[in-house]
C-alpha cells in the first residue's frame, strides 16, 4: 500500500506583500473633521478591542462630507483593521457591510486574496499575545506602531488554500465558544 504524505510548504512573506493596499485613518484634528449629530459613524481603536466592532459611543460625520473620504477611509467586509496608535495590538476582519470610517489610531488594510483576510488576523493576534508590537512601537507621549514597520512583518504563510482551511477551523471554534458563551449567559444549561 502506497501511503502519500502530504507537504505543505510555507514561505516568509512581508505583511504588505500580501495586501492590497494599507491606510491610516482618517486624522481628525489634521484634516479638521466636523463632527454631526448625525450621519456616517467614525471607528476608533477603542471600539475593536473586545473582539467584534462596536459601534457603542462613536462620532459621527456629516453625510455631505462623506465623500472625501471614500473610498480610502471606508472599510469594506474581509478589511482587516489593526489597533496601531495609543492601544496597540487589537485586530479583526470586517464582517459588516455597514457603512463607516476609521480614525487616525486604526490601520486599514485589504488583503491581495480576500480567503487571506482571517489567516492574517489570526497571526496579527499572535504577535500581539507574544507582545512582538512592544517591539516596533515608537513614539513618547503616544505610543505607535507606523505602517512602514507593520507592512515590512516577516509571517510564515502556507498557501490560499491552506489559510482558507485553518481560517474556517478557528471561525468554527470562535462560533462554538460564542454558543456555549449564550448558553451560560442564560442559564441553559443545567
């Protein structure tokens, strides 16, 4: 009986290697934002920390001013928004197909293959449990990481296919843990 193994070979790539593109957000004391009672909801860092996008307490900008900004400041589903001045670290991959901006502390990246954008995250998350960002943050009185620094992160990468596999088992084991998460909340279980 013939048994074949299979290789997956992975290779080191540079973060900005297999993006798209990458934007800082929006600097809204630079660029003068107006900020409205209502219209078009502006993320900051603080509102990806726990893990999902919270839109709790953000700013708003006025919809006639939206389209300076769009489309570089308006993330779409399978972006990648990293936490990179002030809190540092945090990460997620847009799943929402809201309407939004970042602010000026969120990096904004678009991965090359939209089946990469999980992969990346989880090895963003990674880094970020090694305390690997503490060594490129810069700056005194406000910490950050710049985008040059973040793009030129060496990662281990397998291919598409693979990213996309190992993507979809921690999906599935992120869905389990928020169900068995509901279940104690709400005393289903006995």
């Amino acid at each position: 009986m013939d048994l074949t193994i299979c290789k997956f070979t992975w290779e080191q790539r540079k973060l900005g290697e297999m993006l798209k593109n990458a934007y800082q957000g929006i600097n809204t004391a630079g660029d003068k934002v107006e900020y409205s009672d209502d219209g078009i909801e502006i993320l900051q860092s603080k509102h990806i920390t726990s893990g999902v996008i919270s839109f709790e307490e953000t700013r708003m900008l006025n919809k006639e001013k939206y389209p300076e900004y769009f489309p570089k400041y308006v993330p779409t589903i399978g972006d990648i928004l990293f936490a990179n001045i002030g809190t540092i670290g945090p990460s997620i991959v847009v799943t929402t197909s809201k309407e939004f901006l970042v602010a000026w502390n969120i990096l904004k990246m678009t991965p090359k293959n939209a089946k990469s954008s999980k992969f990346i995250q989880l090895l963003l998350q990674k880094l970020n449990s090694r305390h690997f960002f503490d060594k490129i943050t810069t700056g005194n009185a406000t910490k950050f990481v710049n985008k040059d620094a973040m793009l030129g992160i060496d990662l281990l990468v397998p291919s598409i296919y693979e990213q996309s596999k190992i993507s979809e088992f921690f999906l599935s084991l992120d869905d389990t843990i928020t169900l068995h998460q509901r279940i104690y909340k709400f005393g289903l279980c006995t």
